[in-house]
C-alpha cells in the first residue's frame, strides 16, 4: 500500500487561457481583472470563443500539490473529473507532472469536468470565468481510506466548505489523515470563503494541526484587526501562517513566532503566489525544516511563480533553494 509524503484535496479544475483585448472583453461582457463563477450556458460559450487556447492543471490546492511534487516529494490529489477530454487531460497532466490523480475520472451524468476560462489581456491581467462542473459534487466516497490514512501531511482546500458533500469529503480526509499518525491542515482560500464559514473555520483551526492565510482572511476569521487575530489564532491553532501580499510572513506555533523577511518583485503574474507559498512551505514542514527554513522556502517558491505566468513553476524551485542555503 503506497503512503504519501503529501495528499491534497479539492477542486480539479482546468485552465483555459486565451489571450484577449479589452474590446474583446467588454463584447463579451467579461469584468477585466476579477474571477466570476459562470453556469454551464455561459462557460461553454465562452470555451468557444476562447482562440488558440492553451489548457493547464489547476485548482489551489492542486496547485499546491503539484508544487510540492515538483520538489521531489510523494504527491497524490483528491479531486473528481468527468471521463471526457478535459477531465482525461486533467488527471494525465497531474500524474506527467508527478503527482497521482488517485480517482479515475467519472463515467456517466451530466456535469462535466470544472474548467476556467481565463483571458489574458496584453498587460497582463487575467479575466477568470469559472464554471465549477463536476468537482463541486466532491463527497467523501472519493475519499480513500487507502490515500488519506496513509499521509504524511494533508492539505485542505476551504473552497469545499461551500457544498455539504465537500464538506463532508473534507471532514472525513482529515479525520483519516489524523489517525494514521499524519497531519492535516487549511488553506482558508479567501475572505469571502472565510464570511461564509467563518463558525466552521474557527472549530478548524482549534481541531487542524495548521493553517495557512493571508493577513485579510485572518481579520475576516475574527473579525478583528491583523495583530489581534494572529493573537487569538496562536491561542487557537497548532501552527498559524500569514502571508502579507509582499511584505513579511508571520508564523506562530505556541510560543513560537518567526517573521519572515520578503524579497519584493515585480510581479509577472501574482496567480499562484499563495498556492506556491504554501507548497514551498509545506515541503519545509514535510522534510523536518524549522519554521523560519520553511517560511522562507514558501517565499522563494512564491517569487518564482509571480516571475511568469501560469500557477506552477517553471524553474527548478529546489535549485533555487540550495542557492539560499535552505537545504
């Protein structure tokens, strides 16, 4: 039976980038620069509309994954896709790209697999359109005892709290994660996610073994200003992160607090900068690094993806550990 340095679960979903004017954004009346859920009818027309389109593995938490595999780690996603060509593109690209797709795509039914279509204008910023497809039917059948009891560290998606089955899904991969001996952890997604669920979020915290946030969700969770939050939070959770869009990483464990410096650059492309943190991070936590070590490899890995587009990185990240004296 095959045990995972590191398991992820959430929603699968694939990215459609088309480069776009904004002439051509305000025909189609597409908000420049924001992401927005779509319904079916309207994603597949914009799939159609979508020129010279380019597809990508995506979802946070996958991303993450995927980031953390890249890295050399055991790597396995927990995500549903439909048995047609996105959905088998999807869970090929995850597994060329070293991480397992553990559930074989869905034959039958009416959703198909979750896509975004996202169109880059010529200054770089990105109109996401997202229709949710199939990953938002993720329950706890897709969970295996199998994947889950074997991890060494599992991470969470907080996008899941939004429908009962993912929720359920969730709950049940934590609590395997947990009495194999493994840790499991939440990304809190965003402060949106966060007012949705915020009663949820605060039992997580008490009940996970970490969570990572940027410094708006945190504020959201509490309700509170930054540095009363993390207060309470410390009081609360086994590990707290916060990232600050640019500006230091703080994290606390018990009595522990590290503050990580941030190297400011421009970015390319800010898509997949908390994704990426998270996975440097997570590898730091997976290989026995200290809080600072692994802060600060979260930070690289984040610098390396804002230095292009697309969600995952392109350069060697290990490398450029080694360059840092990180490992």
């Amino acid at each position: 039976m095959k045990s995972y340095q590191v398991v992820g679960i959430g929603n699968a979903i694939v990215d459609v980038l088309s480069t776009a004017d904004d002439s051509f954004l305000d025909l189609m009346g597409i908000e420049k620069g924001i992401m927005q859920l779509v319904e079916r009818e309207r994603g597949e027309m914009l799939y159609g509309s979508m020129k010279d389109r380019r597809q990508a593995p995506g979802g946070s938490v996958a991303n993450t994954v995927a980031g953390v595999g890249a890295l050399g780690l055991s790597t396995a996603f927990i995500g549903r896709v439909h048995d047609d060509a996105l959905g088998r593109f999807y869970a090929q690209s995850m597994a060329a790209e070293g991480t397992d797709f553990v559930n074989p795509p869905v034959h039958g039914g009416d959703l198909p697999t979750s896509r975004s279509m996202i169109f880059v204008s010529p200054d770089g910023e990105r109109s996401m359109n997202t229709y949710l497809g199939i990953s938002s039917e993720l329950g706890p059948e897709d969970v295996s005892d199998s994947v889950a009891g074997h991890a060494q560290i599992l991470f969470l998606e907080g996008y899941l709290y939004d429908k009962d089955k993912g929720k359920e899904a969730f709950e049940k991969a934590a609590r395997l994660t947990r009495a194999g001996g493994g840790k499991a952890g939440i990304a809190l997604s965003d402060p949106f996610c966060v007012d949705r669920h915020r009663d949820s979020f605060r039992r997580l915290v008490k009940e996970l073994d970490y969570v990572i946030g940027n410094e708006h969700e945190w504020a959201s969770l509490y309700q509170t200003d930054l540095s009363a939050a993390l207060e309470q939070a410390a009081a609360d959770a086994g590990l707290v992160v916060c990232t600050r869009s640019g500006n230091e990483v703080i994290v606390v464990r018990g009595d522990e607090q590290v503050v990580v410096p941030v190297n400011r650059v421009v970015p390319v492309d800010a898509t997949g900068a908390g994704d990426q943190f998270a996975a440097g991070f997570i590898y730091g936590l997976a290989t026995g690094a200290g809080l600072e070590v692994a802060g600060r490899m979260g930070c690289v890995a984040a610098a390396e993806v804002i230095g292009h587009f697309g969600a995952r990185p392109e350069g060697d990240v290990k490398a450029l550990f080694r360059k840092q004296g990180l490992i």
